[in-house]
C-alpha cells in the first residue's frame, strides 16, 4: 500500500510541478531557455558558471535549476533545439548553426558562441570517400549513396553542386560506411582523426559549424525579453573572450618602459599608472595565457619587476 501511495504521489508531483510552471510563467515573466543536452553540454554548464550563472542539471531533471529566477531552463539535445526555438515553446537557446541549417528553422540568430573549449570550437562536416576510391570530385556522386546524420544539410549541398544522390541517414559509425555500406560519407570532425584513423580522404567541407545563441523572433521582439536576453549574451560573450587569456600586473622604470612595451602582445592598450617613485610606473595588461610562459622571463630582462600573474573571468566591452 505503501509503495503505491508513494508512486501515485510522485506522479501527482510532477504534474503539480509542471502545472506550477505554466502558471508562473503566466503571472511573471519568464525567458525559457533551452540548454544543449549532449555534447554540449558540460562546456555550456562550465560557459554560464564563468559568466557569473550557477546553472546545475539534475541527475533525472529535464528543468536545470538556474540562480536568476526570470529565466527558466530546459534541457534539450542540439539537434531539436532550433524547431522548439521556432515553434515557441522556447524563448532562446543554444545550438550549432549545423542543426539550424538541417532543421531549416526560422530563428533569430543572436551570437556565434565559438571558444576554445571542448565542442565549442569550430567543427567541419566533410564529405569524404574511401582512400584509392574512383570518387575524386563531388560532381562524381551521381546515383550514389551517401550516408550521414545530417540529411536534410546533405541534400541542400548536392542540391547546390546539382548532383542527385541516394542520401540515408545514418545512426552511428558512420566513418566506417564506405565503400560497402556507402559509397561516400558527410560526417562532423573537429582534428580531422577520425577521418584518419579510418583511412578515408576528404573531397569537400559541406559546412562549418558552431554553437550559436538563438531566439524566437517573437520573443525577441518583447522588450523584456529582449533586454534579458541580451544582457545574458553579453555576460557570455564576456566570459569566452576572457578564455585563455590572463592578466598581468608588474611594475617598470619610466627608462625601460618603452622596451616593456614593445614585448605586450595586448588586448588593448596597457594601463599605465603613476608610483609615488616618479621614476616608476605601475603596468596593467591583458595577454594570451600561452605566451606567458616565454613573456615572463623577456620582461624580466627588459627590466620589469613585481611581476603578477591573476586569472580573469570576463572581458567586457
């Protein structure tokens, strides 16, 4: 009795829980965002806690819990995100301009969100065929099969090169499909590896991709939701432009500062603040984490002192 009063209750849950969410989206408002489920997402969770969001997903939850409560989250995998972006039932959301194109979606495109991170740096679908294979060009595809999750993106680019093709989708492995199960493949590759490992070769690049911020245009339209919409997207863009940068403090001999300087491959000009020694000056400035390693000791021998290394979180304006 027991195990179904509890059953019965948790579904009554659940229903109360969705029912409590349509009504408040009715009395207050509310964007509903819609977070990558996949791939995506661990470097999206990580992307939000940098600009300043703490987003976490729930081990069964569909809803991820965010700590601003005029957004409402939920999780949706890339390849459907853009249809809920256009039918409404999202406000915004974030996806690859791949799944965009493949839906043929009808979305307002906010921001190209490509970072160096895991899955958010720029990816290629590629067209390619077995090593040694007579297929050299893509006019050569006539009346072959090609294999490919993304169908409908396939076909648009046959449709450009005029060439007719048998087009399937494919539900995984694909890179292994040529040539008995496929004559040619269009699959995502970030290093190009795998297209490696499994002795193939590349004849053209249907499309690069990254993740783009997306809204309803309707939505967008709102004012409210505008504006909410917009200052998330500068909070973002100001964490991915701070990625693989750090700041840098030190100070400098007014004599030596022009030999500092011709050294700072900076984001901007440095800021450059007067000590109460007249003959020194404090120096501020951003650069690129990979180069800090070699920058250190030529500012040294250039005659910086006081040298701090400090993590930035985001870049503004």
């Amino acid at each position: 009795m027991s195990a179904r009063r509890s059953g019965g209750s948790g579904r009554s849950s659940n229903r109360i829980s969705s029912k409590s969410r349509r009504n408040t989206r009715r009395k207050f408002k509310l964007v509903v965002l819609g977070v990558p489920k996949g791939s995506l997402q661990a470097t999206t969770l990580r992307l939000f806690e940098l600009a300043g969001y703490n987003l976490s997903v729930g081990a069964r939850s569909y809803y991820p819990a965010i700590d601003d409560p005029e957004i409402e989250c939920m999780l949706i995998r890339a390849q459907e995100m853009a249809r809920y972006v256009e039918q409404g039932v999202l406000d915004a959301g974030i996806t690859g301009l791949d799944w965009i194109q493949e839906t043929g979606a009808k979305v307002k495109e906010l921001a190209d969100l490509r970072a160096p991170w895991p899955n958010y740096r720029p990816v290629r679908w590629l067209l390619s065929v077995k090593e040694g294979s007579k297929l050299r060009r893509v006019e050569d595809l006539e009346g072959c099969r090609i294999a490919t999750e993304a169908v409908g993106l396939t076909r648009k680019y046959l449709k450009q090169h005029k060439v007719r093709a048998d087009v399937e989708f494919s539900w995984g492995a694909t890179e292994v499909k040529p040539p008995v199960l496929a004559d040619a493949i269009v699959d995502v590759s970030e290093t190009g590896s795998s297209i490696r490992a499994n002795n193939l070769k590349v004849l053209d690049t249907v499309l690069e991709t990254s993740p783009r911020l997306i809204a309803n245009p309707a939505a967008y339209r709102d004012a409210w939701k505008r504006r909410k919409l917009d200052r998330l997207l500068l909070m973002l863009q100001g964490a991915i432009a701070a990625a693989g940068r750090v700041g840098l403090m030190m100070n400098v001999r007014r004599s030596d500062l022009d030999a500092v300087l011709t050294l700072l491959p900076a984001l901007a000009s440095p800021t450059i603040s007067a000590l109460a020694d007249d003959e020194w000056v404090a120096l501020n400035t951003i650069v690129e984490e990979a180069t800090v390693r070699e920058l250190l000791p030529e500012l040294v021998e250039k005659g910086a002192t006081g040298l701090v290394e400090f993590p930035i979180s985001k870049i503004m304006g």
